[in-house]
C-alpha cells in the first residue's frame, strides 16, 4: 500500500506531464488557467469556489495574481481519491 507522500508525489509528477515541463523542471506555482486544466474545471469555476469558500484547494494571490501551489494541487486531489487500489 502507498503513503500518502508516495502518492501526492506521484501525482506531482502526473501534473507536471500533463502540463508539459520535464520531470527534472517541476514547477513550484502554476496560474489559474493550468490550475483548471490539472482539474479539468474552468478558470471561471476556481474563481467562484475561491469567493464561495466551497472547496478548501489553498491558493496564493498577489495583488490580482492568483497562483496554485503545485503540491497543493497533488494534495487535493489525492484527499478526493475514492474507489479500489490496484
């Protein structure tokens, strides 16, 4: 059975892939727009679960710059992990 830091790890990478950098240039923060394609939602849905408090995905923002943490995206998605392993 895996750890949870194997698996956040695991899907770290996964992103990384799906986003299109080397696995050796992981990126630390990434913006709304590949925030939403990592979870196949609209930039407009992350804006309104930020505003609503409906989902609890932690996210930085600098004046109107909205980034993702990386592992915070791993994170969130491996705690939403339902269903079988194998």
């Amino acid at each position: 059975m895996q750890t949870e830091t194997e698996t956040v790890s695991q899907i770290i990478a996964e992103i990384s892939r799906n986003l299109g950098y080397p696995p050796d240039a992981i990126p630390t923060q990434v913006d709304e727009k590949s925030a939403s394609l990592v979870l196949d939602v609209k930039p407009a849905t992350l804006c309104n679960w930020r505003c609503t408090g409906r989902y609890n995905l932690p996210y930085v923002k600098t004046g109107r710059l909205v980034r993702y943490r990386v592992a915070d995206l791993a994170a969130w998605i491996a705690k939403r992990r339902t269903g079988a392993e194998g």
